[in-house]
C-alpha cells in the first residue's frame, strides 16, 4: 500500500522521485548490481520517507525543488541498501511479494547491491550545499547501522527490556523518518526550531510505524505483508507483541 493518494499535493514529487530512483540504480558498467537493485525498486514500497521529505519542504519555499527531490531519493536509497542487508542476515526469501535479492543472486551479491545503494546515496547528496542536512543523514546513517547490530545480539534474547526494543526500533526505523521530515524543513529554510520539531513528528511517526509493523507480522497474512508471518519471532527478533505475551497476568 502507497500512501501517496493521501497528499496529492506530493503526487507529482513522487512520480518525479521514481522515475528518479530507476535512474540512479541503472548502470550499464554493472550490470548485475543494477539488475538486482532494479529487481528491489519494482517490487514498490510505501516510499513513505521521500513524501515526508516533499511534504515538509512545501512548509516553506525552497529554492530549488529538485534538490528536495535529490534529497528524497538519497533517504530512499539508504532505506533500500538497509532491506539488502536485512534480508542477507534474516536469510529472507521474500520481500513485497517477491523474491529477495540474496534468494536470487546470493549473499555477496546482495551485501554489494547494498553497498552500491548506500554509495548512490552519497552521491545525491553531494548536491545538496547544506551542512546540517549532511549532518543529519550521516548521524542517523550510522545509528541505523548500531540498531542493525543491536538486533543480531539480542536475537532469541527474551531477558531484553522493553526499553532496549524501543532504543532498537528507534534506531532501526524511526531515526530515518525523523530525518525524512527534518531534512525537508532544512531545505525549505525554516527555522532552525521548526527543523527540530519536524525531526521529532517524523521521530514519533517512525516509531508508531515500526510498532504497527511489529504487529501485523503476527496478526496479518502473507499476502498482506508480502512476506511469510511470524517471521520476526522466527528470525530471533523479540518484538512488542512478545513482551505483552510474556508478562504474568496475574503480576
């Protein structure tokens, strides 16, 4: 499900931003790693992250709109390398409905198709000539890689708090939506106040998201997660709905 048709104002951004995507991830000098990420791109996704970006811009009045949508693309494309990586440590087979990228190519292949994603991402924003920007992506690109390796530890750990899976989660997942709406403030010249309270509606937002995700992967069908269900609690990952099924109800 996209949820794009919700803000029609962005639609065209969107639009923009895809056709966008296909285009940083074609490269005719690498052949399989432009295949394999292609395979990942069409496969869809909400893109929930470049419509924040577009729709916090439209706050204010940026000077260029194309470096909005660079920036978009660039926040796109670390999401994706990070989906790469994922599924090479979950040994996934499918994603959206489709076969991963390491059921078909491999491991290596994979973990390179990641790489080559997160390198484009860097080219995108080299574009952008604004520090705080630069600043935000990068913190938050390499909490996403510490909460990646906070879950590999605490697989089948059920002795984990509840605090450290909120602490994962937000590293995770939300921190890059944080960015997704902190950036678009940045780029349309708000004030730094504002920027910093797009940053945390965005924070909040990817935390709800994360947690509703964690649900549905024990109470939704396949089909609807275009993955098999259960398979976080299979993979080792200890999520919200555990914690609530594990406390005594009679505590």
């Amino acid at each position: 499900m996209k949820f794009n048709f919700l803000y029609p104002v962005v639609q065209k951004d969107i639009e923009a931003i895809e056709v966008e995507l296909k285009q940083a991830v074609s490269n005719a000098d690498a052949e399989t790693t432009s295949a394999s990420a292609l395979h990942l791109l069409e496969a869809g996704g909400k893109r929930i992250r470049p419509m924040f970006v577009c729709l916090t811009a439209r706050l204010g009045e940026p000077k260029d709109f194309s470096l909005v949508r660079d920036a978009a693309v660039a926040i796109e494309l670390i999401h994706m390398a990070s989906i790469v990586h994922d599924d090479v440590v979950d040994d996934a087979e499918l994603r959206r409905g489709r076969q991963t990228i390491k059921a078909i190519w491999g491991n290596h292949i994979a973990m390179y198709t990641g790489d080559f994603l997160f390198a484009k991402s860097l080219e995108y924003m080299t574009k952008i000539d604004n520090i705080k920007a630069h600043q935000m992506l990068s913190a938050v690109t390499v909490e996403l890689a510490v909460g990646e390796i906070e879950q590999i530890k605490d697989k089948f750990n059920f002795n984990q708090s509840v605090r450290s899976y909120l602490r994962r989660i937000k590293r995770k997942t939300a921190l890059l939506i944080a960015a997704s709406s902190g950036l678009g403030g940045i780029l349309a010249d708000l004030p730094d106040k504002m920027d910093d309270q797009l940053y945390l509606f965005g924070y909040y937002v990817g935390m709800a998201f994360q947690i509703t995700d964690d649900i549905l992967d024990f109470m939704a069908t396949e089909r609807v997660l275009g993955k098999p269900a259960g398979e976080d609690l299979r993979q080792g990952n200890i999520t919200l709905p555990v914690f609530f099924a594990m406390r005594d109800p009679f505590a």
